[in-house]
C-alpha cells in the first residue's frame, strides 16, 4: 500500500478525477503506483478498464500500445511481461476467464520474441495451465503443464527447481482427478529434485513430501475398498 498512498496524509481519493472514459490520467496513475497491483487498487482499476470495453487482441501487441499511450504502463515494461503481470493481477481476482485471455496474450508475444524454446514461453504455458486448474480443467491444465515441462527439461536439465515445480503442479492436478498412482508418480519426481537441491526444510520439499504421503494414503484407500468389493463379489458367487 506504501506505492498508493503517502504515510504524511490521508489516501487520497481518484473517485471524480477520471476522464469520459473511465481511466485515469497517467499524472494519477503514476501517483497510485500503476505498475505495481495490489489490494484496493485491482477492483477499481479493472472496473474501469472494463468500461473502455477495450478487447484483447491476441498476439499483436495493440492492447499493449493502447496502454502505453494512456500511460498505463512504463516504457521498459515489455508487452509480453506486461501482459504476465496483468494475467497474475485478474487471477487473484479470481477472474480467470480475463486471466486467461491476458496469459495467453503474454504467451503469443513471447512466441514471437523468443521463439518456442525459450523459459519465458515455459512460464506462460505454466500460467495458463495453473488458470485451468483453478477452474477445475484438469485435463486442460495437465496438457500445458507438460508443455512447460518439456521446456524446462530441455532449457535446464532434469534437476532443475522448476522442472521440479511442474512435476509438482502435474501431481496436484492428477490428485485432483483422484488418478493416485499418476499422481504419486509426479510428486515423487518432484520430491527427489527438491529433495536434492533445496533441502529436507525448504518449504517447496515439504509440501511435495505432504502431497506425495497424502496421495499414497488416498491410494491405499482406494485399494482396500476395490478388494473388499472384489470380496464381496466372491463371497456372493458360493
């Protein structure tokens, strides 16, 4: 909140201070602290953005442009990071359809700026897998987690923090899918790597150890009732 407000005086309100189109001025934005999101300043600043009716036009970059003539942005802002961080501001939201659309976005620029096999484009793919999670698409979410995954695979080898980070997110989605053993599989990538390079204390290897020991016991459950039916089953055959 240090970025909005002065700690001299009281906040001060922007409410009658914007023009016919519902934005701030740069002069008051750049007063609020526009570049950096938080709190208060999300639900108002999305709210007026959505009255623009400003549509995103994927790939190109003129949403970006549209910005930075309002003042919206900092000239040394990329697009492509631009648009990352807007995505992450409307997901915590839990505005996921607008968080897609501006993940997505930040995926295309980076497609063309770095090329396929670049760990810019790996974090896009992970961002707009973890925005389908959070819907519920698990399928959806797993297909681009195991996009990101290849490219960290490839860009920083097998024992990588992040590589480990989406084995973990991969794991998660299984679980959620109550697909166990899948899921243990995952968690176990996951937990070695940490396991290896963070330390048995690091918060990432204890929450892989808590998901792995959880989807084990889920598993075991599945399993004992799968052989009591098997079981009854036989019992009802005599």
């Amino acid at each position: 909140m240090d970025a909005f407000y002065s700690q001299e005086s009281e906040p001060k309100s922007y409410e009658n201070e914007m023009d016919d189109s519902g934005i701030h001025s740069a002069t008051e934005l750049e007063e609020m602290g526009a570049c950096e999101l938080y709190d208060d300043f999300y639900q108002e600043y999305f709210e007026a953005l959505y009255k623009t009716n400003i549509g995103v036009n994927i790939g190109t970059g003129e949403h970006y442009d549209y910005f930075l003539e309002q003042g919206k942005v900092k000239d040394d802002v990329a697009p492509d990071d631009f648009f990352q961080e807007y995505g992450e501001a409307l997901y915590n939201q839990d505005d996921y359809f607008w968080a897609y659309e501006y993940h997505y976005e930040s995926l295309q620029l980076r497609l063309k700026k770095f090329g396929a096999e670049h760990s810019s484009v790996a974090n896009s793919y992970n961002y707009i897998g973890i925005v389908n999670y959070s819907q519920g698409y698990y399928d959806k979410a797993i297909e681009y987690y195991e996009k990101s995954l290849q490219l960290r695979l490839k860009i920083f080898g097998a024992e990588h923090p992040e590589v480990a980070q989406s084995y973990f997110n991969i794991g998660i989605a299984y679980d959620n899918m109550e697909e166990y053993d899948e899921a243990i599989e995952y968690h176990e990538k996951s937990l070695a790597i940490r396991l290896k390079k963070l330390g048995t204390e690091h918060p990432d290897t204890k929450d892989s150890q808590e998901w792995l020991d959880d989807n084990k016991s889920f598993a075991e459950i599945v399993e004992e009732r799968y052989q009591f039916v098997i079981w009854l089953y036989r019992i009802k055959k005599k």
